[in-house]
C-alpha cells in the first residue's frame, strides 16, 4: 500500500514536472521575432539574417525579447537609418561585409545602454560616424577594412567611446597615418591594425594603455620593423605581428620587445620574410606558444634552436617553412607538446628525427611529400596522441606507429586515397589494433573502397587468417 502511493506521488510529480517544462520550450516558429522570410532563430540568443541579399534592416514587430545578437553579415545594407533599430533589442550586432556608407543620428537609440558588440568590418565608411560616441557601454568596435583615413577618427567621438572600449579592430590598405585618438580608449585591452601603409608608427602610438592592452595584432601592413613604440606595452601576454613582408630579419628589432619580456605567452611572426629564429627570443623565456610559420627558413640550425630552448615553450608551429627535412636540433625542445611540420618538403622520417620529445602530444606533417618512415623512427615519443600525416605520398601505413603507446589518432586522410590495404601489409596493423583499442586511424584505402579502420579491424581476420 505505501509503496503504491509513493509510485502515484512519483508520477504525479513527473507529470507535472513535464507540463512546466513543455510550457517554457523555445518554439521558433512563435517566438522568433523577425518573418523567417528574412531570418530565423538559431537558438533562444541568436538571430540569423546572414547572406540574405538584404538591402535594409529587417522590421520586428516586437518590442521586447531575449535574443542577445543578430547576425546581418554578408548582405547589401548601404546604410543605417533612424527606424532600423527600434525594435531590436540586443547587445551584439554583426553586420561586416556589406557596404554601409552612413549611420543616421539616433539609428541606435533604444541600444545606447546595452549594445556591447558591433562589427562592422569590410563596408564603405569613411569616416567615424558621430552615432558611434553615443554607445556609452560599447566594449568592442571593429572598423577594418573601412576607408577610414587617420583624421576621420574624431577625437571627441572617440573619447565618448573611451570609457567601456575593451576591444578595437581597425585599418585598411590605404591608411597612411596612425590616428592619435585611440589614446582615449585607456581601458583597451585588446588592439588590432589591419593593413596600411605606414613605413613606422610614432613612438607614442599605445599611449594611453600602456598598462592595460594584453592582447596585440599588427598584420598585412608595410611597416619595415617591429614598432619600438612597443617598449612602452608591460602586460601584453598575446602579440600576433604576421604578414608584414617588408620586415625581414633586420626588422626584428629587439628594444621593441623590452616591455613584454616578463609577460608575453603567445607570440607569433608569420610570414614576414624571416630566414632565420630571431635573436630576441633568447630573452623572451616567457614564450609558451610560438609560430614562424610561412617564412623561408630553409634550414634550422642548433644555434638558432637555442634561442627558444626554453622550459616554457610548449607549442612551436613552422609550418610552410621551406624545409626539406626534419631539423635535428629540435630535439632541445624537450617540453614542446605540439609541433606542426605542415606544408613543408619533408621526404622522409628517419630513424633519429624527434628524439628526446618525450612530452609531445601532437605532430603534424600535413601536406608534406613524405614517402618514407622508417621502422625504427618515433621512438621517443612515448606521449604522443595524434598524429596528423594528411595529404602526403605515403601508400603503405608506417609499422613505426607501433612506436607510440599512447597514440589515439593517425590520419591519413587526403583528396585522394594512397594507401594500399592488403593482406601482406595490413596484417601487423590488425594485431596492434587489437593491442591498442583506443587508436583510431582515419584515411581511405586505395584498392578498395573501405576505410583503413574498417580494413584493419574488419576484413583483415575475416579474409587474411592474422
């Protein structure tokens, strides 16, 4: 009897628990707020009118909502008028890559105290709209790609706007000046300069946030060095300066870094025609993660690895680096976790490459004409997990992965599938898959249409007798 009625209260309970919940499910169809002709609601935070070929801002005949942010990129808006946003509240508005010229007054108004995010790179501003001064809490603002030339950024619309600014993105291809006014944005902590022509930025450019900027981009400018207005940043933990080709080895200049020597993590010099390590980074031993990749180094020497022979560096991408074999020296690197060898010409793995990389998880040899691993090779590696060889000329699946205890992924995967799956070849590779469970490997068979996976664990006991 007590039992029963414990069951009923149960059930009573759950079938309760059910109508409240079945009454608060989110139903698109009801509760997205812009015709799905236009739109439609990704979740209960997001509204989507991406690539809509949309000429104006949708209408929302709503007037109150949950939705955070709305999605407008990739459309043919030319401009933002008073109207447009009357009934759309959020705080995040995405509306890069279509072609606004103008921002009317008052096109934000019902936003002016909520409105966080706005992204209105790749359009046609060229100049630094006044409506922009009137975001009291907007935190980030990216204008790259915008013809916005230096006087266009208004001192005094970007001192409104200096208060809440975390974040700003700007630049483009023609900018010739750097805009003194970003000095009021004294709570920047993240800053990216996206092109230009400037041969030098003035010594003063990060005025203004010396103490709080972390996170620093410089890219695709023809900048001829490193800034050394950057000696005054203390705190900057992250500084991307890539694809600034006129640069060059003489470029790197070493009195730029003495402010970040005690701070930065994450540093990368992508394909700004380097040839070989820079010598600052023999004082940069806070460098955890670092990236040369797309620079012509060709051949890396002891001497140059020495420079990042630190205990804190754990990732090191040289990917597209022009090299034609595995650099010995890297076996100095013994805290290294993640090294990516991708889009390079390595032929071969031999026997005495990577060794002593006792900690590393990750390697890549993407998009490299490898054709040869040796038996013996990845002897070290004892921690490795992944091993990512996709798109190279291996045809056989290399017996060196047998080397590798801790191994849970090798791709093989390409456009085209190389690698012959036969009875002669795939035998070992079965046993060590029975060995090894955890391992998965991921490519297609050549000869036949089955995956190597499925050969290995499948084909190979019903047909080869293992």
């Amino acid at each position: 009897m007590y039992s029963a009625v414990r069951a009923g209260s149960l059930l009573f309970v759950l079938g309760l628990l059910y109508m409240v919940s079945s009454a608060v499910v989110w139903d698109e169809t009801q509760d997205c707020p812009i015709a799905k002709i236009y739109c439609h609601c990704v979740n209960q935070f997001e509204i989507d009118c991406s690539g809509r070929n949309l000429s104006r801002i949708p209408y929302s005949g709503y007037t109150t909502w949950s939705y955070r942010v709305i999605d407008l990129r990739n459309n043919q808006i030319t401009r933002l008028s008073k109207s447009d946003f009357n009934n759309i509240n959020v705080s995040e508005i995405l509306l890069d890559n279509n072609y606004i010229s103008s921002i009317e007054n008052d096109t934000f108004q019902n936003l002016r105290n909520d409105l966080r995010l706005l992204d209105l790179e790749h359009n046609q501003l060229t100049y630094l709209p006044p409506e922009l001064g009137t975001l009291g809490k907007l935190e980030f603002l990216d204008l790259r790609e915008n013809n916005i030339p230096s006087i266009g950024f208004n001192d005094m619309i970007m001192r409104q706007m200096g208060d809440y600014m975390r974040k700003f993105y700007f630049g483009h291809m023609q900018l010739d000046e750097w805009p003194l006014s970003i000095r009021h944005f004294q709570q920047l902590r993240q800053l990216e300069l996206y092109g230009g022509i400037m041969s030098q930025l003035p010594v003063s450019a990060f005025q203004g946030f010396e103490w709080t900027i972390t996170d620093l981009s410089i890219r695709n400018t023809k900048l001829i060095s490193v800034p050394i207005a950057l000696q005054d940043l203390h705190n900057v933990e992250t500084f991307h300066f890539d694809d600034n080709t006129l640069v060059g080895d003489a470029g790197i200049l070493a009195p730029a870094f003495a402010g970040m020597v005690k701070s930065v993590k994450t540093l990368t010099l992508e394909n700004d025609s380097l040839t070989d390590f820079p010598d600052i980074l023999l004082t940069l031993q806070t460098v955890q993660s670092l990236s040369l990749a797309r620079n012509k180094l060709e051949f890396v020497s002891d001497a140059s690895v020495r420079k990042i022979a630190s205990p804190n560096l754990t990732n090191l991408n040289l990917e597209e680096c022009d090299l034609d074999r595995i650099p010995g020296a890297l076996s100095q690197l013994t805290s290294l976790l993640e090294l990516d060898l991708s889009k390079n010409r390595i032929h071969t793995i031999e026997r005495n490459d990577l060794q002593q990389l006792y900690k590393m998880l990750t390697l890549s040899f993407n998009n490299n004409p490898v054709a040869y691993v040796s038996n013996s090779s990845f002897g070290d590696l004892f921690s490795l997990q992944r091993l990512e060889m996709r798109n190279t000329n291996l045809i056989l699946v290399p017996e060196a992965i047998r080397n590798m205890p801790h191994l849970q992924m090798v791709d093989f995967s390409g456009p085209t599938p190389v690698i012959e799956c036969n009875c002669q070849h795939m035998i070992w590779l079965y046993n060590h898959l029975l060995s090894n469970n955890r391992l998965i490997v991921q490519g297609e068979c050549e000869t036949i249409a089955v995956s190597i996976q499925d050969y290995a664990r499948v084909r190979v006991p019903q047909y080869c007798n293992p």
